[in-house]
C-alpha cells in the first residue's frame, strides 16, 4: 500500500472492541470470549498448539482447507479439539455445507492442562522437531489419540504438538525491538481488524460483483469499531484497558481468506483480487494490523481503545 500523504483524523465515535477471537489450535476455527487475559505471546493460549505433517511442517488452511471445520476451545483448564462426526465430504454445495457445518453432531477431544507441565515430567522421547515458516523448535507431540482423529479427518497423517511455556520463538527483527514472545502464529502475536475496513472492503467487492464477505475470513484477534478508515495504518502505540500494545505493520495476507471458514472450500480469488486495486504491498495485499505485546493485561469486548502514537 502506497504511504498517505496525510494522517486520517479519527471517526467521531469512540474506538471500541467489538469481539475477541482466541484460535487455540493454528489453522482451526476459535472461540469468541467477553473477556480474556493478554500476555506476551498475544491472546492467552492462542494459537499454542499446532498439526504438523510427517516432515514436521506446520499444517494450515493454505494447503487444508478442511482444517476450517475443526474447533478449539478452552473449557474448564483444558483444549477442547471439536470436529464434525462425519469424515465424508460435508457437502455438494456451499449453501448445505453452511447448514450441516452447524448442524452435523460432532466428536471432541480434550487435552488438560495438567498434561502441559513439561518443567519435569516430560521425557525428551517425547519431543519432536517443527517447522513453521523459518523457525525450527523441539515441541512436545504427546497424544496420539488426537493425532489419529486428526489425521482421519483431515485425510492426511498428521501429529498434535504444543508450545510449552519455556519456549523461546521470538518474533521477527523487522517487527522492531523489543522483539517479542511468539506461539505458533504465522508473524506477530496478535492480529487486529477493523469493522470499518471490512465495510469498505464489501462495498468494492459488491461493485465489482462479488458478494461480501464476514470478518471470519480475516482470522483476527481483535476486532474494533468507531476508527476512520485506514486509521489503524498508522498506530504504532495504543492501550486496551490495562494492556498496552506496538502496532508494527499491516499485515499481509494469503490465499485463506479466500476460503469459506464454514465449509473449508475455496470460494473464488476474491477478496485478494479486489484488495489488490487499493491495498497492495509489493507482491502481496494487506488486511489488519499486527501488534505485538508491550504490557500483560486484561482486555473486553467493549473496552475503549487509547490510541498513544501514530508515528510508525
């Protein structure tokens, strides 16, 4: 996206938070609390388990669409992994896969926290070498029940691992220092979107034809109301009640918002095409901005956003 020559003034109402989204297994669908605690790697527990392949790459919709119909949650101190019962395909059409998506009985398995204290108790036998995007760790990969149910349904073999505490991912040094904690997430801890951009966005997919999307597709942790469009381009420091965060960069994006999040299906290249007339960044387009963690807190839907820099 090409720089603006100026800095948009804020809309009128106050910039708020209107959902929080914690996706506790990369690549899967999340859950949305009222409240959720914030510390160093973003969300707590988002994304800090993961499906590797049986090279130990890391598993995501880019190349497993499927991958969309699996939930995680966390109830009770512990990951519940949801799936649909059936390992057939889910449907002949998008409009029935929408329906028997949340329909269809589901199975669920669940893994306690208790089984994540790896300080002592953990054999290294038990640790296998991942990959995501350029960093290679030594993770955990202790539940062959799940690696079993997962690899029936997403029809490919594959393993569950976590990211135990101790772990040191940081993020990367283009995202400026100080360099940061990360989970499996693909770039930065936590991703924020706005309301308004998505408004902006339907309105050029549907001039052009295309029919409009829902924010779902953009996988964000934080989503807001009440910010001019564009706005978010320029934060780089802002308060979420007790939390304090450094907006780094938009973030760009892949070909999974180009996938239904209900079916698993890829619709058509749009939104990316339609992003690529405004939003472009080099080869790519952006959507969202990524945020690292200043400060732990605790953040609410409804929570006013302070917005303390604009100087990125």
């Amino acid at each position: 996206m090409s720089p603006s020559t100026h800095i948009p003034k804020s809309a009128p109402d106050v910039i708020s938070v209107i959902s929080l989204h914690v996706y506790p297994l990369k690549g899967a669908a999340g859950f949305a609390p009222q409240s959720w605690p914030v510390d160093e790697r973003g969300l707590r527990h988002d994304r800090c388990f993961m499906l590797v392949d049986t090279t130990g790459n890391f598993i995501s919709q880019r190349t497993c669409g499927r991958l969309a119909l699996v939930r995680g949650e966390i109830i009770l101190n512990a990951l519940h992994i949801s799936y649909p019962a059936s390992a057939e395909k889910i449907s002949e059409s998008v409009a029935s896969a929408r329906l028997t998506h949340h329909t269809a009985a589901r199975k669920t398995l669940e893994i306690p926290f208790e089984s994540l204290d790896f300080s002592a108790n953990a054999a290294r036998h038990n640790f296998i070498r991942v990959q995501v995007w350029d960093d290679i760790l030594e993770v955990p990969a202790l539940w062959p029940e799940a690696d079993a149910a997962m690899s029936g349904f997403l029809n490919q073999a594959c393993r569950l691992v976590c990211m135990p505490k101790n772990t040191t991912r940081l993020t990367s040094i283009t995202r400026g220092e100080p360099r940061g904690n990360l989970s499996f997430a693909d770039a930065a801890p936590i991703l924020l979107t706005s309301e308004t951009a998505l408004a902006d966005l339907n309105s050029r997919l549907q001039q052009g034809g295309s029919e409009a999307i829902p924010m779902d597709r953009f996988r964000a942790n934080i989503v807001i109301r009440g910010a001019a469009l564009a706005e978010d381009d320029h934060w780089s420091a802002l308060r979420i009640n007790n939390a304090q965060f450094r907006a780094s960069n938009s973030c760009k994006r892949c070909k999974v918002i180009t996938i239904d999040q209900t079916t698993g299906e890829f619709v058509s290249r749009d939104p990316i095409l339609t992003l690529a007339t405004y939003r472009s960044d080099g080869n790519s387009v952006t959507f969202g901005q990524h945020m690292l963690v200043e400060r732990a807190g605790m953040i609410s839907v409804g929570d006013t956003i302070t917005i303390d820099s604009c100087t990125r």
